[in-house]
C-alpha cells in the first residue's frame, strides 16, 4: 500500500497505495525549490510529476529534503508521503532514500509539518484514486496532531473513487497497535481513535496493517475490521527472477501470456491458475515451466519448477516431481533452498534473492 500527502490549497494529501507498481523515478530531481508540492504548483513551476526539493519552514534551505509530487492527480499538487504494503511509521520514517523510488515499497518522506485539507490515496495495483477533503477547510499537520481522536477533525468528504453513501473520518497515528494515516467511514455517530475503531465492520477503509495478527494487509476502499481477510497490494508482475548469492547465477521466468498478477490475490492458487512461463537465464531451456505463490503451514514462499507428466503442482502438492529444476526455499518437510536443482528432496542451504517485474 502507498500513502502520500497532497497539498491543494494547504492540503496533505496520504496516498495510500496497496498493490502496486507505480512509476519509477529515474531521472534526478526538478532543479525547484517549493514550501510543498502545491506551493510549486501555484507559482506555476511545476514540470510534471517527478521529485522536487521541498523546504516547508523555509530559512536557509540547509534542511530541504526531496519528495515526490504528484502534478496530475485531481489538479496535481500532492505532496506524496510514503508507498508500502504492509506497515509505515510516517512521523520517524521521514528521510528519502533513492534506493526506494516513488511507487516501490520503502519510499519515504518528511509530510509531517505540511499543512493540508486533503489527503489522497493511490492504489497501485487497480490505478484507483480516492481522496478526502475537510469540510471545515481549516488545514492541520501531522506533527501536531498524531494520537488525536478522529472528532478532532470533523467530518471530510470523499471524492473520487469513494463511496459518497458515507461522511468520513481521519486518524492520524503512532502506537504499538496501529501506525499511519488513517481514513473510514464515519458510522454510528462515532468518531474512531487509533486504538479503538467503534466496531465498524462495515465502512470503507483506507489503512495500512496493524501490529495485531488479526488486522494484518492493506486496506483500499474495503472494510479493513475483518480479521485477516487482506494481503499485503503492492507489485504486479509478469516475469520473476532468482538470484544464487553462491555462484552469482541468476535464472528468470516470463508468463508465457504476458498477463500480470499479483501475489496479493493469488496465495495458494494451483499452478494452473497462470499457465507456462519461460525459462530464461540460467534456467534449462529444456522445460516449460509453472509458478506457485504459497502460504501454508507446509511452505510459504514463491516456487517456480518444471512442468512435467502434465501435471501442474499445488502449494501441498508437487506432482511427485522428483526430476525437474525447482527453485525454492526450504519446506517443513524438504530442508534447504534449491536453484534449478531438483528440490523434492532436502537439499542443502544457499543464500538467493527473488525479485519480480
């Protein structure tokens, strides 16, 4: 999930993004200094989205730190605060760092003391943009007010893409239970608190998880009260690739149809589900392949193998495959980590990395 603040009109905007592969940043930053993105956007020195040096208390600039703005977006002008898609701790998590772009999980930056009416949250994985607008228009910021009640606020409005059945509601939050921006459904005349949500199992919700087991994944505009029915949104994918630290080999994979998923709506799917990918790289050209995204008791984890006697494997079920290439970690019952070795046996352990696009 990915959050991001807009500033329109002294606005924050928290883009809140759960699957996702947003734009990458690859060219260097706008030579533009702004208080925020929306002040650049005023003073018509915008160039597009990208990242620009933002410097909200002014000064000598010795303290402008750079963050992405989001020019397009509803007017443009936000100001875009962090992406995850899982936990986020904006009021320490605050430093940019270019090994995280905009769009990918781990970018971060400083939105505490811009001032904002309105906040926006960007779903990665559908495109879907939703935003909140305060309708006392009085703007705040974070750093003043995290911990505060809901009815701090009052009530926002939400536009695009947001049920407007419902009046809604801002947290703003940094405790051991929950930690983020926060935006609901205001329902039953009751305005939440980080730590208490009024048991509303029915509103949409915009969060990032919890610290409790029960509340774990992302919230996008779908009630987030249910114990663990969400999963972590964040990247979409039609290649993946596996990397031996041991030799420095690198195999990767290619859908054969092209078409993306994500591991958020596919754990524990059988193989089938995708079809054949290719093997490319350090991968025996020899075999078709098939692709697992698994979280059982029995294995947790991504697992590419060849697709042998017709026969497409399952998280708890491998076809009896003891002659193909596997790539995998370890299982509850075969140990160690295989790289395009077979793996329906132990095997010995090795250091890889998994990576998709």
């Amino acid at each position: 999930m990915e959050v991001g603040l807009l500033k329109q009109s002294n606005t924050l905007v928290i883009l809140m993004i759960f699957a996702c592969l947003g734009p990458k940043i690859t060219n260097g930053p706008v030579n533009v200094l702004g208080d925020d993105c929306q002040d650049i956007k005023k003073r018509g020195h915008s160039q597009g989205d990208g990242m620009y040096w933002l410097d909200p208390d002014g000064g000598n600039h010795s303290n402008a730190f750079l963050a992405y703005c989001d020019m397009t977006s509803y007017n443009g002008g936000w100001t875009m605060c962090y992406t995850t898609d899982e936990y986020v701790k904006p009021k320490t998590e605050v430093a940019f760092n270019a090994q995280f772009p905009y769009g990918s999980d781990g970018y971060r930056t400083n939105c505490n003391i811009i001032p904002f009416t309105e906040i926006i949250f960007i779903d990665h994985q559908t495109g879907n943009k939703v935003y909140f607008k305060r309708q006392t228009n009085q703007s705040i910021t974070a750093a003043s007010n995290y911990g505060n009640a809901a009815g701090t606020y009052g009530l926002w409005d939400g536009l695009g893409a947001a049920d407007n059945a419902y009046s809604y509601q801002l947290l703003i939050c940094d405790t051991s239970f929950y930690s983020g921006f926060f935006v609901s459904g205001h329902t039953g005349n009751c305005y939440k608190t980080c730590n208490g949500w009024c048991s509303d199992s029915a509103s949409p919700y915009f969060r990032t998880a919890t610290t409790d087991a029960n509340y774990k994944g992302v919230a996008f505009n779908t009630n987030g009260h249910h114990p663990n029915i969400l999963r972590n949104r964040l990247i979409s994918f039609t290649e993946i690739i596996f990397i031996d630290h041991q030799t420095g080999n690198k195999a990767y994979f290619k859908r054969q149809t092209n078409q993306s998923i994500t591991a958020a709506n596919n754990y524990g799917i059988a193989a089938d589900t995708y079809g054949l990918w290719d093997g490319l790289g350090a991968a025996d050209n020899a075999y078709s392949y098939q692709l697992m995204i698994c979280d059982t008791s029995f294995y947790s984890d991504f697992f590419v193998s060849g697709y042998t006697g017709n026969c497409y494997k399952q998280c708890g079920h491998w076809c009896g495959d003891s002659g193909s290439p596997y790539f995998r970690t370890a299982s509850t019952s075969y140990k160690g980590v295989a790289f395009n070795t077979n793996g329906h046996i132990s095997v010995g352990s090795r250091l890889i990395s998994v990576g998709l696009r």
